[in-house]
C-alpha cells in the first residue's frame, strides 16, 4: 500500500579559505577499526529552512576569481559529495593537468585535497563515516583495491584489501561507523554484494548473480547500499535472462542472512503499484528502510520510502506538491527516513528537496541567490540545456544536505563561476 503525502510550506534560507599526499603503498596496514561511537542522530524535528555555506569551488585559471580551495584546473564529474552528522564533506575531483584522481576533505572552516591517486588510476565515488575516515577505490593502477584515508593514521592512506580475487572493481563502496565496507564486486560478466568486516582483509559474500552461484535466482545486481547495522540493499533482476522486462525487485539482505523483499516491480507481481524502479543507487538507512526511484504502474514517477512490512512512503510524486518531473539521480536517506532528491519544480526550474512524506522541502533552486567567496551569485549555467546542479546530493542525520552546482554572479550568468560545492545546514 502507498501512503499518501501531506505537504507543508517550502522556504529557502540562504547565508553566507588551501591543498596534498602522495601515492599510497601497498604494504600491510590495519584495517579501519570502527572505534568511533555511535553519534546523536539530532532533534527528529524535520527542517523548514537550510543556511548554506560554500565549502570550494572548481574553475579554470583564466576565468574570473579562478578557485576556492580546491587547485584551479581540477573538476568534479557527476559527483556525489558525501556529508557526516559532523559536517564534512568528502568528494572525489577526477579531472585534473596532472592525470591523478584527488579526494577532497573538509567542512565550513576550510578544506583540501588530501589524497591523489597514481596517474591514470580510476577512482570510484567515496564514502565518509563520522570521524571522517573515507573509502574509495581504485582501479586500473598496480595495486588494485579497496582504499582508505584517515589523517590520524601514519600514513593517511593505504591498501584495505585487493580480494574478492578476479575482481575487476569494487564500486562505490560504503563505509559505516562500526568499521564495515559494503560495496558490490565487479567480475566482467557477474556481480556479487560484499562485506569487508572491521579488521579483516578478506570480504564476506552476502549474495551473488546466478553466474557465480547457481542457486542463486538474480541475474544482474545493481549497486548496493549499506547501512550501519550490516545490511545490504539493492535492485535485484531475477533471470533466466537481464532483459528489462525480466522481473525486478528491491531486496535487503540482512546481516543475519535473511532477505527481506522491500518491492516488486508489475513484472514480478501484476498487483504492484511500481512499473519499474530506477538503475540508480537506492539508499538505506539503519532502520532497514530502503529509498527508490519508480515509475508507478498508475503513471508518473515517485520518490518512496519502504521496509517490506509496512505501508510504503511515497515522498514525492510527480504533479503533487510543486514537484514536476523527477530526475534519474539516486536518492538519499537519513536514520529519520528524511530522502533528499533532484527534481524539476513545477516551473521548469531544477531543485533539489527533502521529504517525509509528510512534509516536503526545497533546499536549492536553480537561480537562487546564493554565498560564495566572491560574494552573492547564484546557482546557474551559461546555457539553458546546462544543469545547474551536477551530481547526487547526500542528507546526514541533522537534515544538512551537500551537493553541487554551477555558479555566475546574479546580473549575468554568462560569466562562468565554475561548479560550487555546498553545505546546507538545516534549520528547524
């Protein structure tokens, strides 16, 4: 069953220096040990305005006030910058004059590049826990593996793990406050989801395509999830076959081992309200609550909410609530199952909100007049077919939300600004 939404008022509040480490060895080292505490999830009181801050901001040399802490010529693409109930932000910077992939680290205060990858090596998109300990990996180099940074350790960077063997990549792993990994396993022609535990360098297999596991029903993973409890989600094709109109369902395989169906697509049950989900990433809270992307069976698509026992949350639809067309960038989830997600409004104007599926708020809108370093801009692009956002946003348990944009000053966005990335603070 859907739940229904009720929407509340949207507002925007808006307010308003640099850069690092070498290629890593891959020696033995400790895994990442998960000492950190679990932190407070902050009041469950859903936002109703956020204050943003600009944290740096890619550009070329030549154009007007160059960079902000982050070195001129160096770009972000398609990014998904990562933010903690601290406020840092990790986000990795793939394009740069000296052919290496560069992570970037920090917060309102300040912040740099802090670990660059050896030339030519491809770097997956990062996860950040609440010390601020990142993972990321790295392929098409020497040493092929899942990374780690941590600016308390000596050095700051180096090898977790190169398993699971014949492994071609290990995308977009996740990294949770108890020292596990998730990430799923790229084998050529077969997938497989993964948990490297807390000081081990050997992943544990949670479940794998029928390629790799001839009893397994599923013939193509996509990305997984992690969550803080140990569990995994992700879209799941059942074969024989990955034709899109093979049965698709959404399923979180516990810690325990226990899958729990979380959705089913008209293909795997002719009563469901979903046609077919989105290929991009779902999210995962640790509440085991899971949130998609769908195209509903009755028509439209619709950001929801669901855990496989109870009522699914739709969060957002579109036609309702000044929401028009929903873009194919992945949700994110908080532990008060808080979803933050890209839209255009009903205007033509992309934004990015935040939603319960009762209350549904903007935090940014293209053309909203906006902090940076050189003074008030706004978030724009020098053409129309242009988005002024790039990349997925991520929401922390405080309701902050971290994303990109692209900038020019508010009297002519001809001028380029380069990409900004923010800090939304939400306000209560």
């Amino acid at each position: 069953m859907l739940r229904p939404i009720a929407l509340c008022l949207i507002s925007l509040v808006a307010c308003g220096d640099d850069d690092g480490s070498s290629r890593p060895d891959a020696g033995d080292v400790p895994p990442i040990d998960g000492a950190a505490a679990e932190t407070d999830a902050g009041p469950a009181v859903f936002p109703g305005s956020w204050e943003l801050s600009l944290l740096a901001r890619c550009n070329f040399e030549v154009n007007e006030g160059g960079a902000y802490r982050i070195p001129p010529d160096h770009f972000l693409d398609g990014p998904n910058p990562q933010v903690n109930d601290a406020g840092q932000v990790a986000v990795t910077v793939p394009i740069a004059p000296d052919g290496k992939r560069h992570l970037w680290l920090g917060d309102a205060s300040g912040g740099e590049l802090v670990y660059h990858s050896p030339v030519d090596a491809f770097m997956s998109g990062v996860s950040l826990d609440g010390d601020g300990r990142a993972v990321f990996d790295l392929t098409m180099t020497d040493t092929e593996g899942l990374y780690y940074y941590d600016a308390a350790d000596d050095p700051p960077s180096d090898v977790l793990t190169t398993e699971p063997f014949g492994a071609l990549g290990r995308g977009d792993p996740v990294l949770n406050d108890a020292g596990q990994i998730g990430f799923r396993a790229n084998f050529g022609d077969a997938r497989a989801h993964y948990v490297l535990e807390a000081g081990s360098s050997s992943p544990d297999l949670r479940v794998a395509e029928t390629a790799l596991d001839g009893d397994s029903p599923y013939s193509f993973l996509f990305t997984s999830a992690f969550n803080g409890a140990g569990d995994v989600a992700s879209q799941a094709r059942r074969g024989p076959g990955t034709d899109n109109d093979r049965p698709d369902e959404i399923v979180l395989w516990k810690a325990s081992g226990e899958p729990v169906l979380i959705a089913q697509d008209v293909d795997s049950d002719p009563e469901s309200p979903y046609a077919r989900f989105d290929a991009s990433h779902v999210a995962l809270n640790d509440r085991g609550q899971v949130a998609f992307i769908a195209e509903l069976a009755a028509g439209g698509r619709a950001v929801v909410v669901a855990d496989g026992s109870s009522e699914d949350i739709i969060v957002a639809r579109e036609g309702e609530g000044g929401v028009a067309d929903i873009e194919f960038f992945s949700p994110d989830i908080n532990a008060h199952g808080w979803v933050v997600f890209r839209a255009f409004d009903s205007d033509g104007k992309r934004a990015i909100w935040v939603g319960d599926g009762s209350a549904l708020e903007r935090v940014a809108t293209g053309g909203d007049q906006v902090p940076t370093d050189l003074g008030t801009g706004m978030i724009a692009q020098e053409t129309a077919d242009n988005p002024v956002f790039d990349g997925g946003p991520s929401i922390n348990d405080r309701g902050d939300v971290a994303f990109a944009c692209g900038l020019a000053p508010t009297d002519d966005d001809q001028v380029e600004w380069g990409t900004g990335l923010y800090l939304a603070a939400a306000r209560p």
